[in-house]
C-alpha cells in the first residue's frame, strides 16, 4: 500500500499575525477611551471656566459683597457741607479743614500682646504712651480710659495744629493716627447767629438756616469699603470708594451781612441806652418780603453756642409772640378805610378813659391826667389815642375787626423758612365780648410775632399786597395777596407820615428823608395773672422813603427801664438803623423834604427849580 507523498509538507502552517482584527479593535476601543476622557477633562475645564466667569466677571459685586461682609468692613463718609451765603456771596458759615487726633484701641492691646513676653518692647509702648498724653496735655489715666474702651477709633483731641500733628506722626505709634475732617466756622461769630443757628458735633444742623435746610446743606455721606484681616485690622491697599460723597449745596440768603451788622449795632446801643434786658430788629424789603436784616438780643456764638443757655438759641422775631400795643392801630385805621365808613363818624373826643361795662379803658396820657380831646382818625393814629381806637373798633365790630385782621396776616404763620414759627395768639372772634374789642383796637389782648406786624406795615408800603418774609434767595416770584386798597395804603401812608411829622414818632425822623411809622408801647402780661408790674415793651415799626419805600423797619426794646415809651426808647434806634441803610443803599436826601424841613444836614445845595 503506497503512502500518498508530500502530506507533512502539504499539510497547512499556522503562524502569529500583530495586525489581526482583533488587534485592531482593541486599539480603536482605547482612542475612544482616550477622547472620552479627553472630552470629559474639556468639559470639566469647561465648567469651571464658566464657573470662574459667572464669579468674577457677571456675578463680581454679588461675591465682592459677600466678602466684605466676612472679611471686610465698609465706613461712612460725609460729605462736604454747603455754606451759607449772603445776598453778596459772603459767607456766614463754611468749613474748614481741620486734623484730629485718634486711637485705635484694638490695636494698641495687640502690640501690648505681643510684646508682653519683651521687657523692652513693653517698655517701648508705655513710653509711647506717656510721651503722647505729654504732648496732648492730657492726664495719663484719661488716655488709659481710652485706650481700654475697646473699639477701632476714639478720639483724642480736636482740633490739632500742624506743628503738634508733626510731633505726633514722630512718634511712630501704630496705634496712633491723624485724621483730617471738616468744621463748620461762622466767621461773624454772634452776628445772625438766630437766623443761622449751628452743627451738632455729629454735622446735623440744629436751629435756624442749618436745621431748617439740612438735607440741602448736607448733601450724601459715601461710603468707603476696605478688607480686613483675621484681626479686624484694615489691610494696606485695600480700600476703594464704592459710594462717592455727594457734597451739600450752598444756601444764598436774602440777609445783607452789612445791613445786619448795622442793624446788630444799633439794636445793641439801643438796649444799652435804654437799660433794657433785649430787643429785636427786623429789616425787610416790602415788595419783595426778602428778610435784609434779622437782629435779636441777648445773642449767642454759634461756634461756642455749649455755653450759652438753650433759650438763647431761638429767634424771638420768629417764635416769640407779644402784644404789640399802639402798632396794631394800622389794622383798625385800615378796616375803617376798607369798610368805606364816612370818616365824619370817627370823630370824637378822648377824656383819658372810657368806662365799658364794669371795666375802665385808659388812654396812654392818663398818667398826666390829660386827655387828647376831640380827635378824628388822622388824630388817633399820630397822637396813639387808646380811646380812639377802642371806640373805631367797637364801630367796626366782631365780623368786620376780625376779619381785616386775619386779612392781614395775623393769627397764621408768615411762612418763614425758619422752624419753630408761632403763629401769635388771636382768641376766638365768637368770643370777643365788648371789652376785649375796645383792648384790641389798640393793641391789647391779642399777640403777634414781629414777623406777622412788620408783614402788615409792609402791605401799606407797598400799596396793599400781602407778602411771604423769607430769608432764601430765589430767582421765582413770592406770589403776594391783595389784602387793601391802594388808596387805603395811599391814605395810611400819609397817616403814618404825619405821626413821624408831627406826632408821637418823631424821634424817628431822617432829616431830608419822608419817613412814614407809627409807635407802639405795651405791658408784658403774665398768663391767667394780668400785667407784670414795670414790665414793658417799646416799639416803632415804619419804612422809608415813604412815597417809594426801600426798606420797612421794626424795632422792639425789650424791658427798658423809665422812661419805656417806644417813641423813647425804640423810635431813635429807628433812626439810626435807617438813616445808616439809606446811605448804604446810596439813596440821596430828598432836596423838596430838606427845604420843608429847613435843614441841610450833608452840606448839599438844596436850590432847585420847581
């Protein structure tokens, strides 16, 4: 049997191939692998990518926030105050820069900390301390005290001069700072302190101009933000202004700083002159109602105003009410015009007293046992006849007094800027019984401020508008309130001349000047007890040039001693304040009123032709 040949070498060879198929799988699974993680590590980066830009870019001010509010601290700016102005631009209150000197508690026990196991660093800050409580001129227990009070910031001493901040800074304490800060000076010291009052230490105003107007003058405190460290201590480099002050806006007044001058001068010498406790002067433009001149005494200094009592810090002319006396005849003079009663029945005769039921009226002559006789309106207002004008008043009547009263003004507040305004007091018209109208007629139980009786006399300056006193400049017109006739105020001007001419108010002409006023004297009552014994208030109230007034004036003497007529004691104060402005204003005498008066006080040539 033949074997078949070749079948070892026919038979097939089996060899290892590296690129076989399944080779070729396995790697194609580890690319995937590799660009799954690949993708994966992307999208990762991805995320905190996004993460990192919402955090820092679109959400920065949501997580700076955040850690202020953990590792930082924010501290509140003020802003620059506004000054206050007068109508020429002087300035009656501004800042000044000033340094203060400051410790910083915190971090005087720190170094005390750390230097407590170093004799000669411990000695080091005790020195510190006593060379700056020598400087300072302060009690070493005292600086103790503040320094053991815990806290950042405790002031020192304010304010510091230059040459004693440079001795503190070579100290070198790091518990030690110098901080500049803002203080509000009125340079004029006690002049128009009533009418611009003073700061609080804490730069609030109190009082006057600077709390009536406070939000403007303040402006917005901003705010600076910093970051701390684990100690609460501000770290170097750190702070930024996240909200910038907004500085307080300056407040022009109406006032005249040399008019008030002059008006403080003449007020004083008055009150010295007539022995008297106070006064006031109030100086207004009567077209306009702008306050040229606000005076009272006793005055305060509002840089000190700790050392004067708290009374002191308010405007009489404001708050302060009275019963004006003979003043208030121009109301009831005014309602006879007004109500058009024929002036033939105003005439009568004054015997120094009128019996009204179970009470007796007298007139201002009565001391002297001399009556004014038969008198007629023109009479009663120049010779201040009580009689007349008690009996004016009862021939007018509850309705009709009352009303012409509150026409002009009295019984509300003028509107005054200032704060704290009275408004006077005026009883209930269904109230008045006979007596209480013949009182008011001339001035008696009733009360007025000085702003609301010069208000009054300013609407028969100005030919019967009834004007807002304010002390604010401002470009708008002050609306204004007909309340007389201009032939009543025509008629009442020439009234009030001839009280200056030939009347009780002659102390307060003005040689070649037409001054038109009236004089007011009044007792000082003691609620629910009567009069004060001796107690009186002297006044005159007018405005000049007459025929074209340029300023209305009232003066109010306070308590004078004997003799205390207001034609004595307040009518020469006018006078003088008056005559002073008229030049001021630069407003000539007038050459027709020298020659009627005869007189050529200032050399001029008075020859003209007619």
């Amino acid at each position: 049997m033949r074997r078949a040949s070749g079948s070892r070498c026919n038979k097939p060879r089996v060899t290892s191939n590296i690129s076989s198929p399944s080779k070729r799988a396995m790697s194609r699974s580890f690319l995937s692998r590799l660009r799954i993680w690949a993708f994966l590590m992307l999208a990762l980066f991805g995320l905190v990518a996004g993460r990192l830009i919402q955090i820092q870019v679109f959400r920065h001010d949501y997580y700076r926030g955040r850690a202020i509010k953990t590792h930082g601290r924010e501290r509140t700016v003020s802003a620059p105050r506004g000054a206050i102005l007068d109508r020429n631009g002087k300035p009656l209150a501004m800042n000044l820069s000033q340094e203060l000197v400051f410790v910083d508690p915190e971090l005087f026990h720190d170094c005390m900390e750390a230097a407590k196991d170093d004799e000669a660093a411990t000695a080091a800050v005790k020195k510190g301390c006593d060379r700056l409580a020598a400087l300072l001129k302060m009690d070493l227990r005292t600086l103790q005290r503040k320094l053991d009070s815990g806290g950042r910031f405790r002031v020192l001493k304010r304010p510091v001069a230059d040459a004693l901040a440079e001795k503190i800074q070579r100290l070198r304490l790091r518990w030690v700072g110098l901080q500049s800060e803002e203080k509000r000076v009125y340079p004029h010291g006690k002049m128009a302190a009533h009418i611009l009052g003073f700061v609080s230490t804490d730069g609030r105003g109190l009082g006057g101009i600077e709390s009536a107007l406070n939000d403007k003058l303040a402006g917005r405190p901003g705010k600076i933000s910093m970051e701390v460290d684990s100690k609460g201590r501000d770290i170097p480099g750190s702070r930024t202004v996240s909200v910038p002050p907004e500085p307080g806006r300056d407040i022009t007044l109406t006032l005249d700083a040399s008019l008030q001058q002059v008006a403080e001068a003449g007020l004083a010498e008055g009150i010295e002159n007539a022995s008297a406790v106070g006064g006031t002067v109030v100086m207004m433009d009567p077209y306009s109602g702008e306050i040229l001149a606000l005076a009272s005494q006793p005055a305060f200094d509002p840089n000190r105003f700790k050392e004067s009592p708290s009374h002191r810090w308010v405007s009489p002319a404001v708050v302060g009410a009275y019963e004006p006396g003979s003043t208030f005849k121009l109301v009831v003079a005014c309602a006879i015009l007004e109500e058009k009663i024929p002036l033939s029945s105003t005439q009568m005769t004054c015997i120094g007293e009128r019996r009204i039921g179970h009470r007796t009226i007298h007139c201002a002559l009565h001391e002297g046992k001399r009556d004014h006789g038969k008198v007629d309106l023109d009479e009663i207002i120049e010779e201040s006849c009580n009689i007349g004008a008690a009996a004016l008043a009862q021939q007018l009547g509850r309705e009709k007094f009352s009303h012409h009263i509150e026409a002009l003004g009295f019984g509300e507040k003028s509107g005054i800027e200032l704060g704290g305004e009275s408004s006077g007091q005026m009883p209930a018209p269904s109230t008045w019984s006979d007596i209480r109208i013949a009182n008011i007629g001339f001035g008696q139980g009733i009360s007025v401020t000085p702003l609301q009786l010069l208000r009054a006399y300013c609407a028969v300056a100005n030919g019967g508008l009834l004007v807002r006193p304010h002390l604010v400049r401002t470009d708008e017109e002050e609306p204004a309130k007909r309340v007389l006739s201009p032939e009543t105020a025509q008629r009442m001007r020439e009234i009030f001349v001839h009280a200056v001419e030939r009347g009780t108010g002659e102390a307060a002409a003005i040689e070649g000047y037409q001054v038109a006023g009236k004089t007011g004297t009044s007792q000082k009552p003691v609620p629910g007890l009567g009069f004060r014994s001796g107690k009186y208030i002297g006044s005159f109230v007018g405005f000049v040039p007459a025929d074209n007034p340029r300023l209305a004036l009232l003066v109010i003497i306070d308590e004078p001693a004997h003799p205390h007529f207001g034609a004595v004691v307040a009518a020469p104060v006018f006078r003088e304040i008056a005559r002073q402005a008229l030049l001021y204003f630069e407003i000539p005498p007038s050459p027709v009123i020298m020659q009627a008066q005869g007189s050529n006080p200032l050399g001029l040539n008075v020859d003209f032709q007619p």
